[in-house]
C-alpha cells in the first residue's frame, strides 16, 4: 500500500480532491491513460470498494426509514397510539 500516495497524487492532479473517497469511477476512467496499470488497478478496486459501502448506508438507511414507519404503524394498530 505504500504507493497509494503516488495514485491519490496521480488522481488529484488538475483536481481538488482531497481524499479518494472523493474519487468516482468516472473519474477514474478519465486517468487510466495517464497512470501505470497497477496504480490504475489499486485505485479502481478502492473506489469501487468506497462506492460499495455507499451504497450499502444508503440501503440500511432506507430499511432504517421504512423498519421504523412499520413500527409505528403497527403500534397505532395493536395500540391505538404510538
């Protein structure tokens, strides 16, 4: 991991980007001629792997959301309040 540095530089190039959490797949895209390939490859797999767990909170948000509507629904059912 030691040249991750090197690919978050390549990346920020041009850019204001901070952290490669920052970073899309799109952009990403728009390098892959510029860098080396192993580069490419490490940082492709970290921004897929970020844009995963972003979708993954946003999926349990949403079961969050709607886990708790149930509850409160079935409670003003069985309960007549809530």
């Amino acid at each position: 991991m030691r040249k991750c540095p090197v690919g978050r530089t390549k990346v920020s190039e041009g850019r204001k980007i901070s952290n490669l959490r920052d970073v899309t797949i799109n952009d990403l895209a728009l390098l892959n001629p510029k860098m080396d390939d192993t580069i490419y490859r490490r940082l492709r797999h970290v921004v897929t792997e970020n844009a995963r767990v972003k979708d993954m909170v946003s999926a349990f948000t949403r079961m969050t959301k709607n886990l708790s509507a149930s509850s409160s629904t079935l409670l003003t059912i069985v309960y007549g309040r809530l």
